[in-house]
C-alpha cells in the first residue's frame, strides 16, 4: 500500500462534521431535560444499525449506510492511506482535544520517545506510518508529539537501530 497522504489542507473537514455533530446531541439532550436511559445498541438488528419507518423505507436506510462504507472506502482508494482518517474520520477530533487536554494537565500516558543520536535517516519509520507522518523529522527534533499520531507502535518496530520507543510519562 502506498504512503501517499490526502493533505493537511482536508485535515479541518472532520471539524466540519464533528462540531455541529455534537452540538445537535448537546442540544438535543438539554432539551429532552437530559438522559434517563443510554441503550448503546438501540436499533442494531443482524450488526447494522439501520431502521425503516412510514415515511422512510429500509432501503433508504442502507443506501445511506453503504454510501458512508463507499466513502471510507473509496478515500484510500482516491488519496492513499488512511485518507478517511485525516479528512471525515468523526472519532479524531475526540483524540486530538483528549491528547491536547491530556498534555495541558500533563497526565501520565503512553507516548512516542525517539533518541536522535541512534536514528541513521534510513526512513523505515515514515514508510512505516500508517498516518503517513513525517516520522523522520519527528525524530530528528526530537519531539514525538503529532496531533494525528495514532500511537499503533508501527515506527517502534520499524526501526532497525530502536531509536524509537514506547514510554509511559507526563510528558515535558
């Protein structure tokens, strides 16, 4: 699979969905005078969570749902890896707030550490990436903090020299 990445300027995208997408729940919830009950699969028949009603058939329903599987899936197709996750992925925006809040009160956490003077540029790193990060010059400065860092350790077990390791701090 390539290395090819859909670009930062896509990056605010998933603000766009995600910012209206939880101000509706906000609001929704404060004027139903908040939650009495949360049934986490509420409407999940056979593993797909679609419904029909009167006024919308079923198959309404999955034409929706398999239009959402098309775009995740033709964005990797179109842009290369993880294109889905940089541009319209609805969970990120709730890991980058959660890794800048985590490193605002500097909790303990796992984290990246890279040692520059073991790292020889071979770049197993970066192709390693499945965010197609820059992981090279991550290292090189010395600072292993990217906001779209996943944490999945591919540039950990890449690396022949092990300049990249796992750590478990509050951070700097």
């Amino acid at each position: 699979m390539n290395n090819r990445r859909i670009g930062r300027r896509t990056d605010f995208v998933k603000w766009i969905i995600w910012v209206p997408w939880v101000s509706l729940i906000v609001m929704a919830a404060v004027r139903a005078g908040g939650y009495r009950i949360l049934d986490l699969l509420y409407g999940t028949v056979n593993g797909i969570s679609v419904a029909g009603s009167a006024d919308r058939p079923i198959i309404a329903a999955y034409v929706v749902y398999f239009a959402v599987v098309a775009l995740f899936f033709g964005l990797p197709l179109a842009f290369g890896r993880r294109a889905s996750c940089h541009a319209v992925c609805w969970m990120a925006p709730f890991m980058i707030t959660g890794r800048a809040l985590r490193n605002t009160i500097a909790w303990p956490s796992l984290r990246l550490q890279a040692d520059t003077a073991a790292c020889i540029k071979c770049g197993h790193c970066a192709a390693e990436c499945p965010m197609s990060l820059d992981v090279d010059a991550m290292v090189g400065t010395g600072h292993m903090e990217h906001a779209e860092c996943i944490l999945c350790g591919k540039c950990v077990d890449g690396c022949p020299k092990k300049a990249i390791r796992y750590t478990f701090s509050a951070g700097k």
